[in-house]
C-alpha cells in the first residue's frame, strides 16, 4: 500500500527520513512525500487525512483521536528549545502588553512562550523564517525563533531575551518536546511497527552513509548555508530521534500535564 508522508523540509527531518524517500532502505510499503512548514503540518494533522504525519507535539494533544503518537521520528533534546528574541532588550524588559511574533498557534513554540509567562497574549502569527525580519523591521517588539534562525538571529544584531526551552528544562528536569512523527488512528498496528522500523533504519542509514543523501537534504534546505544545515541536524537529531525512551515519554507527560492543569486541554 502507499501511505501519505507529510514532514518539513528542514534538514533534521530529511535526514532522518531521507532513505525512506530515496528508497535506500528495503520496504514492504511505498510512501508518498510531500513538504511543509510545521504550522501547516499542524493544521493538516487536524484534519486527519494524512497516513503519516509529522507536527508540533503540543498540536498532537489536540488530534489524538486522529493520530498515534509514535516513539521515533521526532525532535526532543536539551538545548534544542525556541528562543524569545528582540531589537533592543531595554526597551523590552518589564512589559508584558507588548507584540511578539510566533511561527503558529499551534506550535510548541507558542506553548513554551505561554508557560514561560502566559501574560502575553498579544501574538502575531508569521512563517518562522520571516519573524527576524519581523523584529527588525519593528512589527513586533519581539519573536518566538525556531529551527536554523538560532543560529542566524545575533548575526544580524538581535538579541536573546529568554531561552524558552532552558525555562522548561529548568522548571520540569525533561527534554524539550518539540516535534513528533504521528501515525493516523486506522492504520493497522502492524503497519506502525513496519513505520518504527523503517524510520530507525532511515536514521541509522543517514548517520553512516550521509553522502547518499546529501543533495536530497541540501536541496530541500534551499538557500540554508551548508554549515548552518549541518549544525541544524547536530542539534535536532539525537538519541530521542531513534527512540523517545523513558525520558522522553516523561517530557511528553509534562507537557500533557501542563496543559490540562492550565485548561489548554479538555
């Protein structure tokens, strides 16, 4: 059978599917691929049409009637969080009636804002690769960066207000839950463990021939510096890519936790 694929095109996600969408790795299912930006991937998982899905972990809470959450494929990590970055931290500090642009409401990025302080509410929603630009433009006094532009933003002299991800490290002792690899609810479970294999394949193929899928990364990462692209997968794939564990379904219960406490949830 051919089953729905939907990922980013950020490099951390193609390279750990990358095999898969190559077909450099022996399958007993074909998967069709195609490519969007995480607040678009969360709005199709609401949906539930796609077979195979990859989105914000905070956006699965609210589809978990469509979607299994599934213990690979995903980003978690320490260090790996979104960063609240700004023009001028002066003019910053001590308000909290100020606009911030946030890559989608229903990112995890957006959740890491609100449990860092749920105050802010006035929240412009943009394409993350277009809040620095945003910040420094002075539409919002501030952005939730995700993704490479951690690696871009002081470059072009902005600065770093809070590490949301370091907050909630800091406040829960768990990994950050950032994105998740999802499979639709009528999928048979022994097409899911299939799917569990194959990603572990896919990501141990990935870390010892990258050569095979260099181009297909860099050509997905479009005009990404190539030593910007490789940082982005040292960062965002690890051990937790391979398998969530213990610690990791620890973090997913914080989250959860967090949310139905604080009524983001039913």
């Amino acid at each position: 059978m051919t089953l729905s694929f939907a990922i980013s095109p950020c490099p951390n996600d193609t390279f750990i599917y990358g095999a898969i969408a190559n077909q450099l790795i022996e399958s007993p299912h074909e998967f069709e691929f195609s490519y969007h930006d995480i607040e678009t991937l969360n709005k199709m998982a609401q949906t539930g049409k796609t077979d195979l899905i990859k989105m914000s972990f905070y956006n699965y809470f609210h589809v978990k009637d469509n979607y299994r959450l599934l213990p690979c494929g995903g980003a978690l990590g320490r260090g790996v969080g979104p960063l609240l970055i700004t023009k001028n931290i002066n003019e910053f500090q001590g308000h909290n009636s100020i606009r911030i642009a946030i890559p989608g409401k229903n990112t995890t990025a957006n959740f890491l804002l609100n449990f860092y302080n749920p105050e802010y509410t006035e929240l412009i929603e943009f394409p993350f690769d277009k809040i620095e630009q945003a910040v420094l433009n002075g539409d919002v006094e501030a952005g939730v960066i995700i993704h490479e532009n951690r690696f871009t933003y002081a470059d072009k002299g902005l600065q770093l207000l809070v590490d949301l991800g370091s907050h909630w490290e800091s406040v829960t002792s768990s990994p950050i839950p950032l994105g998740c690899l999802a499979v639709r609810q009528d999928i048979a479970y022994e097409i899911e463990e299939d799917i569990i294999k194959l990603v572990r394949q896919s990501i141990l193929f990935a870390q010892n021939d990258y050569s095979a899928i260099k181009n297909y990364v860099a050509d997905h990462a479009q005009e990404m510096d190539p030593k910007v692209a490789q940082a982005h997968i040292d960062l965002y794939v690890n051990d937790f890519s391979y398998d969530m564990g213990s610690e990791g379904w620890k973090a997913v219960d914080a989250m959860e936790m967090h949310m139905k406490t604080n009524q983001l949830i039913n």
